[in-house]
C-alpha cells in the first residue's frame, strides 16, 4: 500500500511540474503554431510517461513498433486492460496520441490540461448525443494531424480477456479515412487492477501492421471491426479471446 500512496503522489506531482507546457503548447496551437511544437509535445509526454512507468515498477517489452507509419491521418486501436495502458501508449508510440476520456476527467486538475493539448474528446457514456459530439470533435483532431488511441471495449477489461468490441467506435478512424494501427497490450491489469493495488508487473506490447481505411468499400469498413479485433486478440494468450456479445 506505501507504494501505491508513494507512485500515486509522484504521478499528480510530475504532472503538476509539466503542466506549465501543456498549458504554452494549447496557447500556440491557438495560434497556429500547434504542429511546429508538436515533436516537443512528444518528448515531453514520453519522458513524463516513462517516469511514471518507472516508479510503477512495469517491466515493458515492446515489439513492432516499426510497423508505426507516417501517415498524418493515424489511429491506435488498442485493448484496455487497465488504466496503465494510457500511459504506455504516451511511452512507447512514436508520436503523441490523443484519447477519447470521459467527461470526468475535464475536472482532473494538471490532467485535464494534458488531455486537451494532446487532442483529446472528452464523452459523456451515458448520452447517444454527447457521444456523436464527442466523436465528431475527435475527428476533427484527427484531420489536424492529431494521432488518437481507440479503445473499443468501452471500458477496462481488468483481466486478460478482451471484452467485444463496439463498432461506433471505428468512425473515429474511418470518417477521416485514418490508417488504423492495432496494438496488443498483454499484462498491464497486474499492475492495479489485480490486487486493488500498484505493484510491478511484466507487459508486452505488441504493435501490428498498419490497415488504412481510406478507400474501403461499404463491405470492407462493415468487416473492418472483426478484422482489427481478430488482430489484437492473435498476440493475446489463447484462453484471452473475446467473450459473447
């Protein structure tokens, strides 16, 4: 329990220290200036990220990452074991990625700042309406040439299995036509979710080919969801699979 109290303080602490450049990169994008700073954003968040990761204790293996494109238009979609995925994904992606959050945490202080600069849409779960709206603003981040992180289970697995994916959530990559970049991460739950507590734990990472949507057919975008998810799941332990709809 000390070292969840200790990880935990040096995570609001750190990030608290780095918001003073969340807060100049949202005032320059205002001005324009959003793409000249954003290699910058990218090393602040992995630097900061990789601290955390560090303190946690989270022993990371991370395979693929060459299958990363440079598409300007680019989508992560990933599994959601728990909440350390969203720092592994600001760790180890060659570019800074933004998130769909729910709508709570626009009241995280130090946070909140880093969800906008990093392009993020925050969503109300409980409203279809908001939902859209969320969708269409993270879309629109997208054709700016912020890369975002789908997570299509909706929610943390806090296990090894994957829960079934939500096909609403693709149009975040197929509307702008963004390349679709799936990730496997295997082994994150332990770190939190397992005991109720942090403790160190081994995670993989395994980052697949890229799919691009641009150009796909109806048929093809109605079969892109089991594709994406059949991949994610193929770097997962066997008894991982997804449960029944």
């Amino acid at each position: 329990m000390l070292k969840s109290i200790l990880v935990l303080s040096y995570f609001w602490l750190s990030a608290a220290i780095a918001s003073p450049f969340a807060l100049i990169y949202i005032l320059a994008s205002a001005l324009g200036l959003g793409r000249a700073l954003r290699p910058a954003l990218g090393v602040v968040t992995r630097a900061w990220s990789k601290s955390v990761l560090a303190a946690v204790g989270a022993r990371t293996i991370v395979e693929g990452i060459e299958n990363v494109p440079d598409d300007e238009k680019l989508c992560f979609v990933a599994n959601h074991q728990g909440d350390l995925d969203i720092v592994m994904m600001l760790a180890y992606m060659p570019r800074p990625v933004g998130f769909v959050a729910k709508k709570e945490a626009a009241w995280f202080p130090f946070i909140n700042l880093w969800i906008a600069a990093l392009g993020s849409a925050f969503i109300d779960r409980g409203s279809p309406r908001q939902g859209k709206r969320a969708i269409d603003r993270g879309v629109r981040s997208v054709e700016r040439g912020n890369a975002m992180v789908i997570y299509p289970e909706g929610t943390r697995s806090r296990g090894p299995s994957m829960l079934p994916f939500k096909k609403g959530a693709f149009k975040l990559a197929t509307r702008p036509g963004a390349t679709i970049v799936p990730v496997t991460i295997d082994g994150a739950y332990k770190v939190w979710e397992l005991h109720g507590r942090i403790e160190s734990a081994d995670v993989r990472i395994v980052v697949h080919p890229p799919i691009r949507t641009a150009g796909l057919d109806a048929e093809a975008r109605k079969e892109l969801p089991s594709l994406v998810e059949a991949t994610i799941a193929s770097a997962l332990p066997a008894s991982s699979a997804p449960g029944p709809v």
